[in-house]
C-alpha cells in the first residue's frame, strides 16, 4: 500500500521516521504553497493544474499516487489549522468543474478513475473537546464526500508519531 504523508505542522518529518519504503512525505512548511485564489483557472485556462505556479502538482501527484493520504494537522482554535485548509483548497484542480449527483447530492464529478482513501490526524496542543472533534470528524467526511473516497481514520494525538505509526502499521 503506497501512504503519502501531507504534513502540515511545524515538525517536519522525514523517511526516516517510518520503517515503510512505500511512505512518501511532503512537509507543506518547507516548500513553495500559494493559497487558492478561487479563479478557477486549473478548471478552465489549465485543467487540472493551478495557474499560479508552486509546489501544489508535487502534492497533486503524490496524493495520486498513494492508495491513502495521511493529512496531519495541527487544532487551532478548535479546527484544523489554516495550512491544511490551503492545501485542501488547492485539491481542488482534481475534480471537474462539472456535476454530478453522488450520496444524494450536487458534487464536482470526479477527474480520475480512482482517488485514495484519506485520513486526519489532529495533533493536541492543547485538549481537543469532545465537540471540537466531532465538528473535525464530521466536516471531514464532508471533505471526502468531495473527493470521491471515504475516510480512513481520524485519531488524535500529542505529536505527528504517535497514533499514525500503528495505523500504518495496521494498513
């Protein structure tokens, strides 16, 4: 199973931190990320690719390429942080600007054959009420809704580690 890692903290992480050739990284602090303008330029002028030019297709392919998408985040405010909220947004360029009706409703119809599953951990800077994660949890399945897969899991932890290498290792 082929696992890409979109961290967005502070801590990087590197191969090293897992025992799995197959686990590819991207830490968003370290590199070039602009925030969605919302021009809808990848659908239109490039599609499937932003117009304004950064790292944001190395991120596209590798979450591609993975059969899940690991996001790890750390809680603001009692929400993801704004890190991981810009690089959802620019996930944008892997739908159609086209819809269709998918779990009942109006959604952008899907790009690809195939999308990977995804999965969130939240690292605890301080505790994350029990309402605050379900608010998380809830809003991303709403997220996978939109990109044509399921949830995988959403765990909670004290650093970017902890939890996810047993999930790993249960995969």
């Amino acid at each position: 199973m082929n696992i890409a890692i979109i961290n967005t903290t502070d801590i990087p992480l590197t191969d090293k931190d897992f025992n799995n050739d197959k686990v590819s990284i991207v830490n968003t602090r370290i590199i070039d990320l602009k925030y969605c303008e919302g021009c809808f330029e990848c659908w239109t002028k490039t599609p499937g690719l932003c117009v304004h030019f950064d790292d944001m297709p190395k991120i596209l392919q590798t979450i591609m390429n993975s059969d899940l998408t690991v996001y790890i985040s750390d809680v603001k405010i009692g929400f993801i942080s704004s890190e991981l909220k810009k690089v959802l947004d620019k996930t944008l360029p892997l739908m159609h600007p086209y819809f269709d009706i998918s779990h009942g409703e109006v959604h952008h119809k899907a790009r690809y054959d195939r999308y990977p599953e995804i999965a969130l951990v939240l690292i605890e800077n301080q505790e994350i009420s029990s309402s605050a994660y379900n608010i998380i949890e809830n809003w991303f399945a709403r997220v996978s809704y939109n990109m044509m897969t399921n949830v995988k899991f959403v765990i909670k932890d004290d650093t970017p580690l902890g939890g996810l290498k047993n999930e790993i290792s249960n995969h």
